[in-house]
C-alpha cells in the first residue's frame, strides 16, 4: 500500500511539474510579446502608440511609421509635358528648404496617372540619407532631360522689353543693344541660342543704368565656368 501511494505521489508530482513548466512557457511567451520590435531599424517618422494604452497584435492601425534604414522620398510633382521623359533610375539633384547645396537622388516611382483638376504626375524620388533631412520640408528637384553645348550669361545681363529679349554688348568702348533668343535657364544662368558669339563682351551688372551710344571702360569679370559655360 505504501508503494503504491508513493507512486500515486510521484505521478502527481510529475503532472504538476509538467503543469508548471507549461505555465512557465506561457509566461515567457506573454513576456517576449510585450516586447514589440520594428522588422528592421530606421527614423521614427510617426507614433500611435501611447504609454499604457493596450497593443493588440489584431489592431488595424499601426503602432509606429519608420523610415527603413533612414531613408527618406521626395514626393514630387511634375507637369504633364515632362512626365513622358522621366524614367526610374534618372538622377534627380535635390535642394531641400535649407541647404545649401543639392543633394543626388534617384527616381523610385513614377504614378501611373495624373492628378485630373492639376495635371501634374507624383513621381517619387529616393534620397540618401542625411541627418539634416526632415519628413515634411519642402525641396525642389532638377532631373536633367537634356543636354546641349550653348552659350550661357548671367540671368542679370538678360534683359527685356516689348519686343523681347536683349542684352547690352561692348564693343570698342562703346554700348549697344543686341536682340537675342533665350533658351534653357538654370541656376541664375540664361542660355543664349542666337545674338550674340562667345567672343562678344556682354555686360552682366548695372544694365540697366546703360544706353545705346554709352561710352565706357568694361572690366571683364573671372566668371568660374559653374556660373557661366
């Protein structure tokens, strides 16, 4: 009788540590839900969540919007003429609100449609990433679709009338209108497509204070090839 009731006690002994061991895998398994962990690392851009509210693994909404790895989109708007010409993988030089110089990106995706009230196609563009970059900061993108060798002034020597463009050309110190057709414009340059030759010396500052028949001394500016090409 006693053996029996021993063994009586030791199967019930093995019953409540195998009942113990189930509580316990439970338990570390409710603990390791508790910890809620991002599939990958990146900048935090939004939260739902809230200190002490309930996460259920059902809920629709999400708790947190990361940017993968830190990297951000530029949300760009193109005009429907130029959709046609942008492709995925063009460069795109990027100058958010801010910096001082642009920054390289790439074209990720283009929308399939336009905006009907707009016309204007979303195209998304991957920046690198860039401590300084901020969800919501506004930027502006030049994708170059083209490119041509020309004749390029200073936007401030261009200038215009009623009957259109034209500079002002030095020519054996005396000052004379030129009629000229502008071109391509970027970066506080102006391409010139006809009216003046890469020899001719164009006043660049304080034309408007000039005339046809003005006598003066030029002083040739060291423009750096950036500026004007």
């Amino acid at each position: 009788a006693q053996v029996a009731a021993a063994r009586e006690g030791l199967l019930a002994s093995e019953a409540e540590a195998v009942f113990v061991k189930a509580q316990r895998s439970e338990i570390e398994l409710r603990l390791e839900r508790t910890n809620v962990k991002a599939p990958s690392s990146g900048t935090v851009l939004d939260r739902d969540a809230r200190i002490g509210s309930i996460a259920l693994s059902a809920r629709a909404d999400s708790l947190f919007r990361i940017a993968k790895d830190g990297a951000i989109d530029l949300d760009a708007e193109v005009p429907e003429p130029y959709m046609p010409k942008i492709a995925v993988g063009q460069a795109v030089r990027v100058t958010p609100t801010g910096f001082a110089t642009a920054i390289e990106g790439r074209v990720r995706l283009i929308s399939a449609e336009l905006d009907k009230s707009t016309r204007l196609g979303r195209v998304q563009v991957a920046l690198p990433y860039d401590p300084r970059l901020r969800p919501g900061t506004f930027a502006r993108g030049l994708v170059e679709l083209d490119r041509r060798n020309g004749l390029m002034v200073p936007q401030s020597a261009v200038m215009f009338d009623t009957d259109g463009a034209y500079v002002l050309v030095v020519s054996d110190g005396m000052v004379t209108t030129r009629r000229v057709q502008t071109g391509l414009k970027e970066d506080g340059r102006v391409e010139i497509t006809s009216g003046v030759t890469p020899s001719d010396l164009v006043v660049v500052r304080a034309g408007g204070f000039l005339r046809d028949g003005d006598r003066v001394s030029p002083v040739e500016l060291n423009i750096a090839a950036k500026d004007v090409r």
